[in-house]
C-alpha cells in the first residue's frame, strides 16, 4: 500500500468508526485532494462531512478548534507547510493554548494534516521542513511519519486523541510502497520511537523522510565501511520516546542526528542538547547534525539537490564521530 | 470627526419587570465589578492588562439576554462583563484577576481569558479577530451535530480589519451558520479611531460583500440592543443565515487601564457619559413605575457588598501551588501517556504529567523565588511598559 493510500484508508475507517470525525480543507473534495490523499472520500462521506474549503487556512484551522471544543473531530488538511504558517495564529495562539489558559475546561481534538519536504523544485514557498516549528510548542503533538504503515497507524491515533495534533507527511513519501497491517484496529501510538535497524557502532536518529535515506546510509556504512550502525525514526517529537534513543546512544555511544529542515532551533539542536544532558558520559565523540542547508528553498534541481541532506552527507557525519580527534 | 452618538431610538418597549430588574441588576453587576477590578489593579492585586468595558453594558447584557441557555457566546479580552452576564460567580471571576487557584481558568487566563464552560461562555481572546473562526467553528458544530444552538460572537470595531473578519463572514454564509457576529462599535480601535481605521465607517455593511446582511443596535440602550439581537438570532437559528450586528457603544474609560487617553477629548466622553446605560435604564424603570429610587439604591449597596465579597475570597484564594505550572497541558490517556518537557528550573528532562507529582519542596528552587515571575503583591505597573506590544 503506498503511503497515500495508508493515509487515505486511516481516514476512512476513522470517519466509519466516529460519525463527529469530518474533514476540511481545500480542495480535499471534488478535486480529491492536492496529493489524493483523500481521494474517494466525497463521494463515500458526502459534503456533511468532507468539506471543500475556500483559500482561507487561518480561519477553517480555526473554526476546526472551535468545531473541536464543541464536540467534533476535524481533521483540517493544509496542501503545503508553508501555507500552515497563514494558520500558525490558529495553531499556536488558540489550539495549543486554550487547554492550558482555559484552566483544563476544554479540550481541542483537533488534527491538522500538512505535507513538507523538497525535491519537487517547488522554490521558496512550497517546499520547507518545518517539524522544529511545531517541536516547539508545547500543548500541541507532533507527528512526522515516515512508512506507509506509521502513516496510517499515527493518523488513526491522532484522529482519536483529545489533543491538537500537527500531523506532518512528506510530498516525497506519498508515492511510497511498504506494508500496513490489514487489521481495522491497528494503531500506533505517539510516542514510540521505532528501531529501524539495529546496530551497535552508531545511533543515527532519522525525522520524517530523512528516517529512509538514514537506512540508506546504514546499509553503505555496514558494507563499505563495516560501520554497523542502529537507525531511529522518533515517529513523533512530541512526545518524544527519548529513552529509545538514550538506551541507543548509551550502547553505541555515538548519534548522528539527520533532518531536512533548517539547522538553527531545529530537531537536531533540540535533541542533541537533550543527548548530551541525559547521556554526556556515554558519548565517545560530539554528536553530529546533518540538516537541510541554511537557505530559503532554491528553484533550480541542481541546487535544490544540495539545499537537503543525501546519503553520503550522513556517511561522513558518521565516519567523523570515529575520527580521532586528538590525531588532527 | 463626525460624532457617532447613535440617535436616540423611540421609546422601546420596556421587557417585564421582573425582567428588566435582572438586567438593570447585571448591568450594574458589571459596572460594580469593573470599578473595583480597576482599583484592584491600582493595588496592584490585579496583573498584566486589565480591559474595562465600562459603558458599554447595555451591549453586552442586552445581547446576551437574546440567547438561549444552550447557545454559545464568545467574546475578547474585554470579557470580565460576558462572563458575569452569563452567570459566572463572580468570585471566580475576581479570583481569576487575582490569578488564584479558585479562578474561572484556575490563574492560567487572567483578565483576558475568561472562560465558562458550563455557563457556554467560550472564551475572552487576546489576539484580535482570533474568536471569529472559533465562532464559526462552534456554529459549525450546532449545525453537524443537528441541534438548534446558535452562536452570539461579540467583537470589537478593531477587528473588523483582521483578515479573520472577511474569511469567517464569506465561511458562514457560504455555509449557512448559525451564528450572529456583533461588532462591538466603541469607536476605536484601541487609540485609534473608527474614521482613521475603517474606510468604510458604516462597519453593518461590512459584511455585505460576504453575503452577511448587517442589522444596527443603540448599544447604548439595552432594550434596543436586546429587540436587534432578538431578530439577528432567530434569522440565524431558523433560516440558516449569519447576520452581522452592529451595536453602537463607547467606553467610557481607556482601551485599558495604562491608556493616558490622548486620542479623544474629555468633551466627547462628557458627552457620551450623559447616555450611561446604567443611569438610563435604571431612570427608566423608575418612570415606568418598575422600579423606585430606594429600591434602586438597595440594588447598589447589594452589589456592592457582592464585589466585596468576591474581593475577600480572591484575596483568600491561595496562589496555584508551582506543580499546577505543568497541570492542563494535554489530555493524557491511551495514546499519550506523557511527553519529555524540559523543566527550565532543571536541566533534568521529565515525562509528563502523570510522572509529574512532586511536592513544591521538591522543586530545585521554589516557584515563589523565579525571578522572571514574581508572586508579587507590590509589583509595580510601568504604564508605558504595559502599552508596549499590546493588540
């Protein structure tokens, strides 16, 4: 099942299983969606319950917490991460707030479903890694799935949670093939981290699609460098399953951190800063971030193609955790 | 400038005594409550910015009397009167500008940020034009989930500029909402006024682009207040149609308690203070025979011995122990038992709350002790500072 699809089935056995869980967003129904996510679902649902939105993402956020406060489940979806910033009032100010300023009289279980990532030469405005942004808040979920199963199984949990969820998929992701349990029931839940593939010679902690070519990595590491390392997919940021990469790190005693987003204030920074309080004696070289370059989205393919993190990049960071420091 | 001194409707129909004593009795609930909110803020009491609608009463309760029960009602940082007009005791309304523990919002909201779930008073909002989609949202959620709820937003002249404003306006009617949006004309938009924020000044017809019809009110004249938003609701209940209202009102004190009020003339607040809604209504129930002046001076002295009271049990309220700090955050349960949150009194990381059960004694320095936070009774309010950075 390709991640698209993964995504599309969690919504539909959600909005079976609980008659409040609607949609929102533009474009999501007679034109099934920018990326067809929720293709299909009009015509199964009807316009009750997926609603065609106008280009208005500040305000169908926000009448999504206010539909959330009084008794149902929307799942707002935005076409890009970047148009969430026109929503980040709504976001930030009122879903993630109210909770907490309203002294615990409400609850928001709101979902609001943005793809991010680069690589489609989208330019400046449609193409950023922004999990950092959402990492940052606090009363508000994150979750940054990777396969097509995590897609489904963390959309399924979000859409049941009470709290406000930023659930961010990745544009390259969407075509992408894996296996999803056949099975109605299957959830995964937020905060459990996933060992993609265990090693003992290094951590490296992959966020969003960064989880895959981190694997990539690890298989180049394992055969031509005889570097066996443990690959992590956080799955969600907040929460965050910090043992499961702490118990990595005190057994490799090494971590790479990789993301696509910008390097100041990113994952990377913040998970880092968390390693070496929790886990400084355990490290035998200073963990290493492997970011998205620090720049606005470029245009151009060529340039484009350097502005985000490949393969060979986490090789060397990996290699460099095992460079002799006192040698140079 | 032109004077918008709403003229002076007919002579409207006064509701049943019993009736019009309640919202004589409210409106000066309000005004009572709003006085001493503000002295307590000149003791210092009181936080952060305190908003007084004062003035503006016969808006507010002659709106809210136009709801049922079961409607919601949303307002703005201005909210101390939405929230009493809707029932709320008024001790944990004063114990929430106090930020007690025995506040509407538990401390966490203060002034700005009533809150009354019960009593269906969603919310006073900081962030302007920010409530209109959340109106929208809970009209939205009457209509999904089939009852006959309508939604009553309440907002200022200011924020009939915010892009919230037209995006919710062409939302709602394009969905059919039940929901009435009531600007709350009090002529500016913080110091700035209505002629220099609005080009279009007739703010009713701000809405008409949008497919909102717009309906006017004297918002200085409760009953009026109360006949318009009588008539925009039920448009809104049983035809399906969001109406936007204007009610025409004026603060007779500033945007907020460190406003020197340079942006208008004390003749223009002399001039409005003649139409106090308090001293007009109660003036009113007098001729009609409702009401006599002992009676009217018994119903003052009682108020006030209830503010009193909620000034007595606000003072006695405890300040939130420093676990409450971490306390509503998230709804805990099968799928998020916790979160790492980095306590920034300690580099030491911890799951949430149901991890969280230290004792203050447990804490590496006492909450009382943050210097960025003081629990300060004398803390003193720089009025410049106060203005700086506010909406």
């Amino acid at each position: 099942m390709r991640y698209r699809e993964a995504l599309n089935s969690a919504l539909r056995e959600e909005m079976a299983r609980d008659p409040n869980v609607m949609l929102m967003g533009e474009d999501i129904g007679v034109f099934n969606g920018a990326f067809k996510v929720t293709a299909g679902l009009l015509e199964e649902f009807g316009e009750k319950r997926v609603r065609d939105t106008p280009i208005s993402e500040n305000t169908i956020v926000g009448m999504g917490v206010g539909a959330a406060m009084t008794g149902l489940r929307p799942v707002v979806e935005l076409m890009t991460i970047n148009f969430s910033l026109l929503a980040m009032d709504q976001i930030v100010n009122h879903a993630a707030s109210i909770r907490y300023m309203f002294g615990g009289q409400v609850k928001v279980p709101l979902v609001v479903r943005m793809p991010q990532g680069a690589g489609h030469q989208l330019g400046p405005t449609h193409s950023h890694s922004w999990e950092a942004l959402y990492l940052h808040v606090p009363g508000l979920l994150v979750a940054v799935p990777t396969t097509a199963a995590d897609a489904k199984g963390l959309l399924k949990s979000a859409i049941r949670d009470d709290n406000p969820v930023v659930f961010i998929e990745h544009e390259y992701l969407y075509g992408q093939r894996g296996e999803v349990p056949d099975d109605e029931d299957f959830t995964v839940n937020f905060g459990e981290a996933a060992i993609r593939r265990e090693g003992a010679d290094v951590t490296i902690v992959g966020i969003s699609r960064m989880a895959l070519t981190a694997a990539r990595a690890a298989k180049t590491l394992s055969e031509e460098h005889g570097v066996e390392a443990e690959v992590i997919d956080p799955r969600t940021l907040r929460p965050l399953d910090l043992d499961t990469i702490l118990a990595s790190v005190r057994k490799t005693n090494r971590c790479v951190i990789v993301e696509e987003g910008w390097p100041h204030g990113g994952v990377g920074a913040n998970l880092s800063a968390l390693i070496q309080e929790q886990a400084f004696d355990d490290l035998d070289a200073p963990v290493q971030r492997v970011t998205g370059a620090d720049v606005p989205m470029p245009y151009s393919k060529a340039l484009e193609q350097l502005a985000f993190p490949h393969e060979p990049q986490i090789v060397d960071a990996v290699l460099a955790t095992f460079r002799d420091r006192t040698a140079s | 400038m032109t004077e918008r001194v709403a003229p002076s409707t007919q002579p409207a129909q006064l509701p049943e005594p019993e009736a019009a004593i309640e919202w004589l009795n409210t409106m000066m609930l309000i005004r009572r409550f709003e006085e001493r909110a503000g002295e307590m803020y000149a003791k210092a009491k009181v936080g952060g910015f305190l908003h007084l609608a004062i003035g503006e009463e016969a808006t507010i309760v002659g709106s809210t009397r136009a709801l049922r029960d079961r409607d919601y009602l949303i307002s703005t940082y201005r909210s101390h009167g939405h929230t009493l007009t809707r029932g709320s005791d008024p001790n944990h309304v004063m114990a929430e500008l106090f930020g007690r523990v025995d506040g509407l919002c538990k401390g966490r909201g203060g002034s700005m940020h009533m809150f009354d779930l019960e009593r269906r008073f969603m919310g006073g909002y900081g962030i302007v034009g920010g409530n209109l989609p959340l109106a929208a949202g809970f009209a939205l959620a009457s209509d999904y989930l089939g009852t006959d709820d309508a939604t009553l937003c309440q907002f200022g002249d200011g924020a009939s500029n915010q892009g919230t404003f037209g995006e919710t306006m062409n939302l709602a009617a394009l969905w059919s909402l039940p929901v009435v949006f009531m600007i709350t004309n009090n002529q500016f938009g913080m110091g700035t006024s209505l002629e220099r924020h609005s080009a279009v000044t007739d703010l009713l017809r701000k809405g008409e682009g949008f497919g909102v019809p717009g309906m006017r009110c004297d918002g200085m004249d409760v009953v009026d207040t109360y006949n318009v938003t009588t008539e925009a609701l039920k448009i809104a209940r049983e035809e399906r149609r969001p109406v936007l209202v204007e009610a025409l009102t004026y603060r007779f004190r500033g945007h907020s308690m460190a406003d020197p009020e340079e942006y208008r003339t004390k003749e223009q607040v002399d001039e409005w203070r003649k139409r106090d809604p308090l001293a007009v209504f109660g003036d009113q129930l007098v001729a009609a025979g409702m009401l006599d002046e002992e009676e009217r001076a018994r119903m003052d002295r009682e108020t006030m011995a209830r503010i009193d009271e909620s000034v007595a049990f606000a003072d006695a309220s405890p300040h939130p122990a420093p676990t409450a700090l971490y306390e509503d955050i998230y709804v805990l349960g099968d799928q998020v038992r916790g979160w790492y949150s980095v306590d920034e009194r300690t580099p030491t990381p911890h799951r949430g709350e149901d991890e969280h059960s230290m004792d203050s004694a447990d804490l590496p320095r006492s909450a009382e002790h943050t210097g960025s936070h003081p629990v300060n009774e004398a803390t003193p309010k720089p009025a410049d500072a106060a203005q700086q950075g506010e909406d």
